[in-house]
C-alpha cells in the first residue's frame, strides 16, 4: 500500500507540473522580458593608427578634411609661416597632389570641404587678437589628382561684433553650405559663431555670436561636421567632443585621443567614424569612433489594431483551467504523500508481512497490526 501510494503522489507531482502553463516563471520575475534583455550599442573598438604624414612639405598639420570627390584622400594645411598651399594625402600618408593658390595668407589654421567638392582655406589664426578681419579662400577640388601651381580662388572676409579673436576651427553645415567659426580660448569657454546664410564677396561680411563652445583647458583646435549635419565633433590637444547641433549646440559625448598636441579632426573612411591627428612633421593620425552615448534599448512595439490574431475559445479559459488544475493536483499528492508516511511508517508494513508468514507456517494466531496478539478464540 505504502509502495502504491507513494507512486501516486510521484505521478500526482509529475502531473502538476505539466499543468503549470509555459512561460508562467516569468510572473515571479526570473525569467528576462524581451525589453529587459535588449543590450545597448556594442562598443567601439580601441583608436587604431591608420597613418602618419612623413612627406617633408607638410612641416605642421593643421587640420584635415576628407574629399568628397575622392575616396581615400583627405586635404591637410600646414600651420601659420607657409605659403598658400594644400596637400592630398591618401590613406597610407603619401601626398599625392600639392595645389598652390597666389594669397597672401597670414595664419592658415584649418580647412574644410562641402559636399560640391569646394576646398575651404581658412586664414583665422590670431594669437595677438590685433586682427581686424579673417579670411577664407576657396579654390575647387581637382579634375586630376596632378600638382597646380594657380589655382583660381576666391577670397571672403570676415569680421566678429565683439573684437578679435584667436580661432582654428571653420565648420561647413552639409546641407546648407553655412560657415561657422568656433573661437580658440585656454582655460575657459570659447564661442561658436555663425556667417551669414550666404556669405559675399562684396564687402565684409559680419558674424553672429550662436553660443559658448565647450569648456577646454587648451582650446579647440578643429572641428567637422559629420555627414547627416545632426552632430558636429570638436578637437582639443587631448580629446575630442560630439555637440548635437542646433540653435544652442549641446554637449552628447566626450572622449581622449590617443595622441597628444592634437591640431586635427575630419570625417573618416565609413563617414560615420572620425580621423584625429597630431601637430608637427611626420604627423599621426589616428582612426577611432566619434564620442556617442550608448543607444537606449527601445520598448516592445505597440500592437497593431487587427494585427493580433484572434484567440479561440478554449484559448480565453485555458490559462485559468491550468492555473486551478495545478493546485488541485499538487493539494492531493500532497495528502497522499503524509497518509502514506504516517499511516504506514517505514518498515511496519514489511514486518507485520513477515510475522504473519511466520505464524502461518508455525500455527500460531497472525499478529495484530493494531499490537495485540490474536486469539484463536
């Protein structure tokens, strides 16, 4: 009795599991919702060396700016002292074309280029602040990747509202082609500031003040735009910065660079990466991921109206039937397993056998399973 008992309870239990719906961990919370397990963005890997600029024409970098006629190449000045010049550098770090334009240039500190293939020089250093104007020259990309000696250019002049200052940073909005100057200041904030929607070249054309540029110890170095014209990114000597732009450009993300005296930042080979380089001869650059906060994981969609397909009958009550048969069948194995082991305690049943077969077999009366002895009375 005790054996046929004990495997009712077993296969009671067994049942009682099999009537616990699929998927019911999850009301007690150690089973993972499909927002909880989404994982946000993989991280960017480690800032790889992609090339160094060993050709001895380029004495000091001072910015970079990708093609957009030519994959593979980027244009790079050379700081204040040179000539009016811009060189090509391809991905290996070879020049491959020099172009030179007559200006009379007084402090090149960056370059940029718009989506029309028009190379923008701009003549804004002003470590003195004693500058009345500052200068940008265009001149077009090449046909050919072939050394000019005379470009033909054009030149546009600039003037802050509140004085002189000391810049290296010209920015191209992508879609709308507008300058903007962000303003060079160690220890404290410089400024962003915008040129009119369609810069002249009749006359001096007069800047906006936009907003403050990030808090920098050093001062910004370069800036670009990345592609989509939503985030600018800009360079100090030790890190880099990604604003969101807009009407007041904000602060999303910063990050080091693995390189120091920083002088240059453009847009890299994927057009979603960046370029940072480094100032003096045999200048590094290095290729890394542009600052970004992780992307938060996006909730579970909104069911569509008459998308879900509609459940049947026995489906709208199953759930309950299997939630009530669960606990019926585990409060009976339940009762079965302590009537078998106080009704029946371990080894009892076995004995009272024996003893029996042995009174048979000798004549005397069988035992009592109550303890007493019975009579043949």
């Amino acid at each position: 009795m005790r054996n046929a008992l004990t495997l009712t309870a077993v296969t009671l239990l067994s049942l009682a599991g099999a009537a616990i719906p699929a998927g019911s961990a999850g009301a007690s919370g150690t089973t993972p919702r499909a927002s909880d397990s989404a994982a946000a963005e993989p991280t960017p890997g480690a800032p790889k060396r992609l090339f160094s600029i060993d050709d001895s024409r380029v004495e000091e970098s001072s910015g970079l700016a990708k093609s957009s006629r030519y994959d593979g190449i980027w244009w790079t000045v050379n700081d204040s002292g040179d000539t009016a010049r811009v060189f090509g550098v391809d991905k290996t770090g070879k020049v491959r074309v020099q172009l030179k334009f007559k200006a009379p240039v007084k402090d090149v500190e960056a370059i940029a280029v718009d989506n029309d293939g028009t190379i923008y020089i701009a003549d804004i250093g002003d470590n003195n602040k004693n500058r009345d104007m500052i200068e940008v020259y265009t001149i077009p990309e090449p046909a050919r990747l072939e050394d000019e000696e005379n470009v033909k250019f054009h030149r546009y002049d600039f003037e802050y509202p509140d004085g002189a200052h000391d810049a290296e940073t010209l920015l191209i909005e992508p879609q709308t082609k507008r300058l903007y100057f962000v303003t060079k200041v160690k220890k404290k904030a410089g400024a962003i500031y915008a040129a009119p929607e369609s810069a002249t070249r009749e006359g001096t054309n007069k800047l906006t003040k936009l907003a403050a540029a990030p808090v920098s110890a050093y001062g910004v170095t370069d800036g670009t735009f990345m592609p989509d014209g939503k985030t600018v990114v800009l360079r100090t000597y030790l890190d880099v910065t990604t604003l969101a732009w807009g009407d007041t450009p904000t602060v999303v993300a910063q990050a080091t660079t693995p390189v120091a005296q920083g002088e240059s930042v453009a847009v890299g080979p994927s057009g979603s990466d960046i370029l940072v380089g480094s100032e003096g001869k045999g200048s590094v650059v290095y290729q890394m991921a542009a600052p970004a906060k992780p992307v938060a994981a996006k909730p579970p969609a909104a069911a569509t109206p008459g998308a879900t397909p509609k459940p049947s009958a026995n489906a709208s009550t199953e759930p309950k039937k299997n939630h009530s048969l669960r606990w019926i069948v585990v409060g009976a194995a339940l009762l079965a397993m302590i009537i078998t082991f106080v009704t029946f305690p371990a080894g009892r049943r076995e004995r009272l056998d024996r003893m029996a077969e042995n009174a048979r077999l000798t004549g005397q009366p069988p035992p009592n399973p109550h303890g007493r002895r019975r009579s043949n009375a």
